[in-house]
C-alpha cells in the first residue's frame, strides 16, 4: 500500500476515520474529505492525512477534487466513497405520518447522489491514468431493507444497485467497484461510541470494517456487495443475487 494515493469522503469521523487511519499506518497518501473542518483537523493531527473540504453532493465539486488530487499525486489508486448520513435517530421505526421530506432531499444527496458523482469523477480520473479500485459503503439494509429506517435503506439500496451495474464498463479501463454493506458499527452516525465494539458481538468497530474495506480495495473482485457482520468469519462476505428468471 506505499506510494497508493486515496480519497476518503466521510473522513471526519467514524469509519472514514477509522480508513484514514488504517490506510495512512500502511504507507499511503490518504486526501480525506468532508465538510466538518473541525473533525478534519483532528484527524489529519493524528494520521498525517492531507484534508480537503468538499461538498461531495456536487457533480462539479467531485470534478475538482479529482483533478486536484491527481495534478498533486498524479493518480488515484483508490477511493472509499464513505460519506452518508441516516433518516432520523438510530432505533425510531419509521412512521409514515412523521416522514421528512426535505431529509430524504439531504439523505439521497449524500448517500446517493454523492457516490454517483464520485464514481464518475474519480472513475473517469482513474481509467485515463493506468486503473484503480472504487469502494462504496452502503449497508446491509441496503440488501435487505430494515424496517426501522426505510428511506436510508433505499438510498443504500441505489449505492448497491449502482456497483452492480457499473462494474462491466468500467473493468475496460482497469477500474474495480465494489460496496460495502455493514451490519452495526460503532460510529457517531449510530450514536455509539467506537470503545463498545469492544464488549458488543454484533457492533464491529471503525478500524476493524476499515481494514476489511481496504483489504477489499487490495483486492482483485469487482461488481460485488460484500455484506460485514461482527461475530462471523470471515467478517465480510459476498452476497449473491439470484438470477431473475427470464431476464438476461
């Protein structure tokens, strides 16, 4: 992983932390993004990762990132399009009289919107200079859909979609996606503290998804959604879709 240039979105706090981390502790040139320029510092403080702040819903913004980082470094190896935000407080069930339009607007900006223009923006940069591996983090409610936040899980559901379906034209150019779809992590998102992954079997910590996600972009697979579950061995697995019967 020395010398590989990689975009972190998400980067302030949580599992773009925990990849800021795992990614810079072997060696590589991490440009981690977000719009928190506090949570930034802090982690650039502790990783000695360069910062950017980005609005990651714009198609524009994801262009100029993308450039910069590669008139900096030349390239971009990988990209962990992190970022992404939930419906309302972890555990409320959904209530359909409750339902918040304008945050639906914000969610399907950042956990949809923002990967899309990061998977044209940094796949485009990636294709014209030699290749590289482009990792989503969606969620096993994106597979499944979980009742409790229904428009989150729809949103994840499009991340999935979109690895699936991109995977063929962008392999041409030496490009690999895949998704990410963990089950409980131990993130500010969730409103847990990273420490009780230490005592919960079915909360998995930052940095321990962090480095399955990297090992993940190391790796030669393309196309899939790889489910990550606290407890199982191995922690990620790929999920198979069944064929539909009649349609090719």
């Amino acid at each position: 992983m020395t010398e590989h240039v990689a975009i972190v979105t998400g980067a302030a706090s949580g599992v773009g932390r925990g990849l800021a981390e795992v990614l810079t502790s072997g060696g590589a040139t991490v440009v981690g993004v977000d719009l928190d320029e506090g949570g930034l510092a802090a982690v650039a403080a502790e990783t000695g990762c360069e910062t950017r702040v980005v609005d990651i819903t714009s198609a524009a913004a994801n262009d100029e990132l993308a450039a910069d980082v590669v008139a900096r470094h030349g390239r971009i190896d990988m990209a962990f399009l992190n970022a992404g935000v939930l419906d309302h407080e972890p555990g409320s069930p959904t209530n359909i009289a409750e339902l918040d339009t304008s945050r639906y607007e914000l969610l399907r900006a950042v956990n949809l919107d923002g990967v899309v223009h990061g998977v044209i923006s940094v796949g485009r940069a990636m294709a014209a200079n030699g290749g590289g591996s482009i990792l989503a983090t969606a969620s096993v409610a994106g597979l499944v859909g979980y009742p409790p936040h229904a428009l989150y899980s729809a949103t994840k559901a499009g991340v999935i979609g979109l690895v699936r379906a991109m995977a063929p034209s962008l392999a041409p150019d030496g490009v690999r996606i895949n998704a990410i779809c963990p089950g409980g992590v131990a993130t500010p998102l969730v409103g847990l503290d990273p420490s009780v992954a230490d005592i919960r079997d079915n909360i998995l910590s930052p940095t321990a998804l962090a480095a399955e996600m990297v090992a993940t972009a190391q790796s030669d697979a393309t196309g899939q959604a790889f489910s990550a579950i606290a407890g199982r061995d191995p922690v990620l697995q790929a999920h198979p879709f069944a064929p539909v019967p009649g349609f090719s």
